[in-house]
C-alpha cells in the first residue's frame, strides 16, 4: 500500500488522539486545555480530507476511520462537558442522575455521522450542524464562564433549564433538516461568495474582539444566517 494514501489515515488518528487527550482534560476540569485539543482534533479533522482529495486516495476505509475519529472528538467530548457542567449546578450535584442527560448531545452526534456518512446530498455543503461546530459550540462554555465570571452570567450558565435545552437543541439541530450553506469558497467570485465572505469577515472581527466569547456566537451566526439564506433562496425561487 502506497505510503500516501495513508497520510490522510495519520490525520484521522491525530484526530482520534486529540480527543481522547481532551476527555482526559475534561475530567480533570481543565477545559481550557479540553478546547485547545477539540480545535486541534478539528485541524487534523480538516486537513485528513484535504489529503484525502489531493493525493486522489479517498475510500470507504477513510470515512469510517473518519466517523469513529468525530464521534470521540466531535461526540464524546461534549456531552462529557455538558455533564461536567450539570455536575457544577446547585440543583443537580454529584448525587444526581440528571447530568448524564448531558450525553444526548454523543447520542445525537452519532445519529448525525451516520447519517452523514449515508446522505448523498452533503457533499459541498451541509444539512444540520456539523458535529465539529457543535463540539466547538460545548467545549467554549466553560471558558467564557472563566474568563468573563460575573454572578449573573454565571447563573444563566449553570442554571439547569438552559443546559438541559441546549443539550436537547443540539440533538435536534445537529439532525435537523436545515441546510447550511458552504464555507469552500473555490473561486474569488464576491458576487457568487458573498455570503461566505460576509460571515468570514464577520467572525474574524468578533474572534478579535470578543475572543473566546465569540466562539458559540459564531455557530449560532452560521445557523441563523443559514436559515435566513435559505428563506430568501426559497422566494427567490417561487
């Protein structure tokens, strides 16, 4: 076997790597370290692709390696997070069962690589959020509490209601049918590119001056201008 058609394969196992390296973070409530091996876990996601194409070697053995990869890094680690999270509130605490709940966001993202994995339709684009958006979104929480920790913010984040509806919104909007539109820009078209353009542009300026906080305000951004695109595809249409 050719040396690179393997090189994709290595990403996929960074990947892997990655995540697994974050679950122990997250078990030891070091998130900010949990986030920075999501991301790279994500950056070796990014790239396993990009090789995949380029070296023309894509096959059935690399999108499964790719799936099982995402569902550690992209799967697993956020519902650990968001049972790490319902664990810190006052109402649920360690005796609880109502933190594993926290695992429908895994559950949910399994759904949604195997359905990915089976829908023709995503080849250039999306339908739901993409689980490596989603893991994004959870493992931010944390470090927004920490790094802009007031008694009201923090309230809203461990108040048990709006982690159990952003636990049940994630399932949902990760298999929703929702098309999402394209981040590949393959040409310099602005005309044909705007939307992309506008949102890049747009989440570079909140990343420099919100930071970390921008991070789930740019998923939620990416969803709404989604849906707002499609509205207007739609009666463009008619």
């Amino acid at each position: 076997m050719k040396l690179k058609a393997q090189i994709p394969n290595l990403f996929t196992m960074l990947n892997l790597f990655s995540g697994c390296i974050a679950l122990v973070f997250v078990a030891n409530s070091k998130f900010e370290m949990a986030f920075f091996f999501v991301c790279l876990g994500i950056f070796f996601d990014f790239f396993d692709g990009f090789f995949a194409r380029k070296f023309n070697v894509a096959g059935p053995l690399g999108v499964q390696l790719d799936s099982l990869a995402d569902m550690v890094t992209s799967g697993v680690v956020p519902g650990f997070v968001m049972y790490q999270l319902m664990l810190n509130t006052d109402v649920f605490g360690p005796e609880s069962y109502w933190p594993y709940l926290g695992f429908v966001i895994t559950l949910g993202a399994c759904y949604r690589l195997a359905k990915f994995n089976i829908d023709t339709r995503q080849s250039d684009s999306f339908i739901g959020l993409p689980t490596p958006a989603n893991a994004l979104f959870f493992s931010s929480l944390p470090l927004i509490n920490s790094a802009f920790y007031d008694d009201d913010f923090s309230d809203v984040i461990y108040n048990k209601w709006f982690l159990l509806v952003l636990t049940l919104l994630s399932a949902y909007v990760m298999n929703a049918e929702i098309p999402l539109f394209s981040l590949k820009i393959k040409d310099f078209s602005f005309a044909k590119y705007k939307l992309q353009i506008f949102f890049l542009a747009i989440s570079a300026l909140m990343l420099i001056f919100l930071q970390v906080l921008a991070v789930p305000l740019i998923i939620i951004l990416y969803v709404l201008l989604s849906v707002g695109n499609n509205v207007v595809n739609k009666k463009a249409s008619v």
